[in-house]
C-alpha cells in the first residue's frame, strides 16, 4: 500500500513539474521570442516531431520484439480430460490368431508440460538481425527530416509576422507624418496661402494610410496563430515576437559559389537506407532455398485414473529432445518470382535516386537564381529608401517656404511609403529563398 503511495506521489509530482517547465517556458516567450527561441520550442513541442520520436520508439521496440525470436522460447501447457467413451482397438488373440477388439485407457487424463525451443537458422530471423539498425536509422532519419521542415517553416512564418508588423508600425508613422502635413496643410489654408485642396489631399492620404494600416493589423493576428501552430504552441497563451531589423539585414547574404551534393540532402539518405533494406529483401528471398533447423525439447507430466478424486495420485512422466529441418522443396516458381520482384524493387528505387539527384540540382539552381534576383532587388529598394527619405526631406522643406505645391509633398510621402514598405518586403522574400537554398543545399543539419 505504501509503495502504491509512493508511486501515485512520484507520478504527480512529475505531472506538476512538467506542467510548471511548461508555463516557464510559455512565459517566457510571452516576454519575448527570437526566431532561434520558436524554433527550439518547436523542435520539443510540434506534434509531428513528438509523433517521429514516437516512432523512433515503435521502431526500437518492433526490432527488439524480431530479435526476440533469437532467444529460447519456453512455453508450459495443461489440460484435463475425460472420456465419455474410451477408444477401442482391436488386437490379435495370441492364441486363436483372430481379432479381438478391447478397450483402451483411462477415462480421467491429466497432462501437464513444459517445452523449450531453439531456432538455430530460420531466415525470417536472420532478416530480422541484419536489418535492425536500417530500421533504426530510418525512423532517424525521418525525424530528421520532419525537424528541417519545421525550421524551414516556423522560420517563414516568423518573418512574415515580423513583416506584416514592422508594416504597421511604419504606417504608423507613415500616418503621425501626415497628421502633421495635414495640420500644416490646415495653417496654410486658413492663412490664405494655400486653396482648400491642400488639406484634401492630407485628408484622402491620412485616411488611405490608416485603411491600410487597420487591414494589416488584422492580418498580424492571424499570421500570429499560424505560428502558433507550426511551432505547437497553445494558441490561447500570449507569444510576443521579437526581433532586430539590423541583424535581419545582415542575414540575408547567403554563399553562392556553394556546389550541391545530392548525399547532404536527408531525403537522399532516407532512400539509401530504404536502398539497405530492399537489398536485405533480395537476399531473404534468396535464403528460402535454405532449410530452417531448430531444436526443442518437451516434458510432460501425464496422469491417467479411472477415479476423478485419484487422478493425480500417481504420474506417467515422458520426455524427449529432437531436431527439425524444414526445407521447401517445390512451390510452384513462387520463390523464383519473389526474387525477381525483390530484385527489381532494388532496380526502381536506383532510379529513384537518379532522379532525385537531378531534382536536387534544379531545385538548388532554381532557389539560387531566385535568391540572387530577390537580393539584388533588396539591395535597390534599399538604395530607392535613402533616396526617397532625401527627397521628402528636400521637398517638405520647399513646400512650408512656398516653393513647392502639397501635390508634390503628396507624391513624395507615398513614394517614401512604398519604398519603406518595399524594402520589407524584398527582405522577406530574400529571407525565405535563402532557406530554400539553405534547404536545397542540405546545410540545415540535425544530429540523428
């Protein structure tokens, strides 16, 4: 009863403490989330990489449940019977010579046994030991690949939040900018300086920014729970993302003179491990012209009493030890033709390889150029930024001296607007195709 306590005690105090490592953790990135802290939550959190380590698992135990057929297998067995009507078999008279029927046994029979076996060559087994770390390393390998995928997509919806955010804010201050020309515009039109159509025009600009900033509000919302879900955070606990504009900028230069090698790509190694088990598959079906030999031996405790109530008042033991060897001799060409299957299943999976070995290469030329394309684009828009910042700067000056109509300030707020907003966009999407080529090339790497 104590140790039943005990137990129950252990139990909940882990429940509890798990339980409050989560709430920390949840806390945590309530303050503050880096893109580093998603990922790591989503690597211990995902429901698809806590199924894969699950699997692993299932792997693990279907092979030591194989290999256990290895070990001796003893079994014990017990019946009780009894006859209604005993057997009758008939015997010769020793002196007449004619046949006499009689009857035979007991009608109360008890039997208790005990068997032990041995496989000695059995090639479902020997298939078993020789592919066990191929199974192993496969339900590695396929957590693996679902942990790169995890990256690869926690990390594109935390840059599309954090782009739809920083869109906000600067239409947030896209809008603080022109509540203040809109004012300036007011001043002047009361002053007689300017027409009426001055302060229109602020107004239709203010009103234009503040639409676009509310439809993109409305977007962060969603985009946050889109993260959620990819990295299996609660989606009714706070997650407040954060990040650095200038260490954004510095990431996105990639190596562009890197070469892909097929044999870094995980899904290439998936194959080559099912490639192992479908040669193993080849030679187990060669192996079924071999005979299969065990060993065994039994014990038995036989009673026998024509009396129930005597039945176990005195025993017949027997015994025995032997050896068997079972060899298939014909069926049919059915061996002949699993060969041959098992053979061409190892012929269409080299195709596979092949073909996966030309996808790989075009799938990193394609991310490559439009990694390129997508920098190169950033780094223009970054330059139009500079650019369009100096000239509402230069024309919001000649305007409040007279030189410049508000049309002209109009125009050069909304090309800032956009430059701004361009260049988030360009890094967004110069963010996302470098892990593609991060992806094609197979540089994001997990330890199996």
């Amino acid at each position: 009863m104590k140790k039943s306590w005990f137990i129950f005690i252990v139990g909940l105090c882990s429940l509890i403490s798990s339980a409050v490592f989560a709430q920390k953790t949840s806390d945590s990135l309530a303050r503050q989330a880096y893109l580093q802290d998603c990922i790591q939550y989503a690597l211990g959190h995902q429901p698809i990489i806590r199924q894969s380590v699950i699997d692993q698992e299932i792997a693990e135990r279907t092979v030591q449940s194989s290999l256990a057929a290895w070990y001796p297998q003893i079994a014990a067995g017990y019946n009780l019977l009894h006859n209604l009507k005993l057997p009758t078999t008939i015997f010769p008279d020793p002196t007449t010579g004619e046949s006499v029927p009689r009857t035979i046994g007991a009608k109360n029979t008890s039997t208790a046994s005990f068997s032990l076996s041995q496989s000695v060559f059995n090639r479902d087994l020997l298939l078993a030991s020789r592919t066990a770390d191929a199974y192993r390393l496969q339900a590695a390998q396929q957590t693996v690949n679902n942990k790169i995928n995890v990256v690869v997509n926690v990390s594109k919806a935390f840059y599309d939040l954090i782009l739809t955010q920083r869109q906000v804010d600067i239409l947030s201050e896209d809008i603080t900018r022109l509540q203040r020309s809109l004012q300036d515009a007011t001043n002047q039109y009361k002053g007689g300086i300017v027409d009426r159509t001055d302060p229109q025009r602020a107004t239709i600009a203010l009103n234009n920014s503040r639409a676009q900033q509310k439809q993109y509000r409305d977007l962060v919302g969603s985009k946050v729970q889109t993260l959620k879900q990819l990295m299996g955070y609660p989606p009714n606990f706070q997650l407040n993302v954060v990040y650095d504009t200038l260490q954004l900028a510095n990431e996105v230069v990639a190596d562009t003179l890197l070469l892909a090698n097929p044999k870094n790509r995980i899904e290439y190694q998936l194959l080559q491990t099912q490639g192992r088990l479908l040669e193993a598959n080849v030679r187990y079906n060669r192996w079924a012209y071999l005979p299969s030999v065990s060993a065994f031996g039994n014990y038995n405790f036989l009673y026998q009493n024509n009396a129930f109530g005597q039945l176990y008042s005195q025993s017949f033991p027997n015994s025995l030890i032997g050896l068997a060897v079972a060899l298939p001799i014909f069926q049919g060409g059915r061996r002949i033709q699993q060969t041959k299957i098992a053979e061409l299943q190892v012929q269409r999976l080299n195709w596979d390889l092949a073909a996966l070995t030309s996808a790989v290469d075009a799938e990193y030329a394609q991310a490559l150029a439009t990694y390129k394309g997508n920098l190169a684009n950033y780094l223009a828009l970054r330059e139009n930024q500079l650019l369009a910042e100096d000239v509402y700067r230069i024309i919001n000056l000649q305007y409040r001296s007279g030189i410049k109509t508000y049309l002209d300030v109009t125009i050069a707020e909304a090309d800032l607007r956009t430059a701004r907003l361009n260049v988030f966009n360009a890094l967004y999407q110069t963010l996302t195709t470098k892990l593609d080529v991060q992806q094609a090339l197979g540089a994001i790497q997990f330890e199996r």
